[in-house]
C-alpha cells in the first residue's frame, strides 16, 4: 500500500504525519544489515504523487541494505525541544529501487537531486503516531493496512 493508499484509508493520521516529516529535513531510517543487525541513518524524504520517496547517494550501506531486504522503518525527527509538536510518527514498510527511467526521471525533474542516485518507492506496512495528552495519557494511534486507525491510551 502506497502513501495515497494510506491517505485515502487514515487521512487525519496522514495529515499529522506528513506535517511531521516536514517540519524538518533530515530523519532517522533503519534498515537491515547482511547479519540481519539493525543499521540507522540519517535520511531526507519527499512526498510526491501519493508515494513516498526515499532518495540515496549511489551504493551507500542503507541502499545497499535495502537492496538486499527490503524492510524498512522510518521515523520523524523529534525536533530540537522536547515538545515533539505533533507527537512522534513512524513508518514501516518496504522499500523497492525504482528502474523505470520515465518514473525516476520525474522525480529528477522535480527534486533535482545530485546524480546518480538510488530511488526507492515505499509499500507501507505500519503507521505509528505517539504522543501525550493531558500531560496524563500516552496515547498510540496504529495503523496497518486493511484495518482502522486503533488508538491505545495508558496512564
């Protein structure tokens, strides 16, 4: 399920977390190393025709990484205070290079990225979005495909 899917399926879910991954420019990507360890990198990501776009420099270990296992998990920069305005959001899911030149072509016309560059587009698995409200409750919004937002709260 692409980020339009998830849009359409959890939009105010989508809003907050799209508002999230913008208000900052670099964020936190896990992949998976050969040993099946975890590897984190910085990342910048881009919302573009309902999809979610991960742009690499060429053979970086995260790309590598994703070439090999595709799993990923993405998570929004908190921010400088403590506040996390909007909570804290993470994305799952996996990650495919895109080889169709027309398709990375229109992402280079609109981005510009340095060249070359790997591409991936992104199939979701898992939407989290987690804050605190009331300065009393934690509270958990999940999403995953083909289910409603559940929202967990605990004191």
């Amino acid at each position: 399920m692409n980020w339009a899917a998830f849009t359409t399926a959890a939009p105010e879910l989508a809003e907050i977390a799209e508002e999230r991954f913008g208000a900052h420019r670099h964020h936190v990507l896990a992949t998976l190393r050969k040993d099946g360890s975890p590897r984190t990198s910085g990342l910048e990501v881009r919302f573009l025709g309902g999809e979610l776009w991960l742009g690499m420099m060429p053979r970086s270990l995260k790309a590598l990484d994703l070439l090999r296992d595709p799993r990923f998990a993405l998570q929004a920069n908190p921010g400088e205070d403590t506040g996390m305005g909007g909570g804290d959001v993470r994305v799952a899911g996996r990650a495919f290079e895109v080889v169709d030149t027309a398709v990375k072509g229109a992402y280079v016309k609109e981005v510009e990225p340095p060249q070359p560059f790997h591409l991936f587009r992104t199939e979701l698995t898992e939407v989290v979005r987690t804050y605190v409200e009331d300065e009393r409750y934690l509270v958990a919004q999940v999403w995953k495909p083909g289910e409603p937002v559940r929202t967990l709260k605990r004191t």
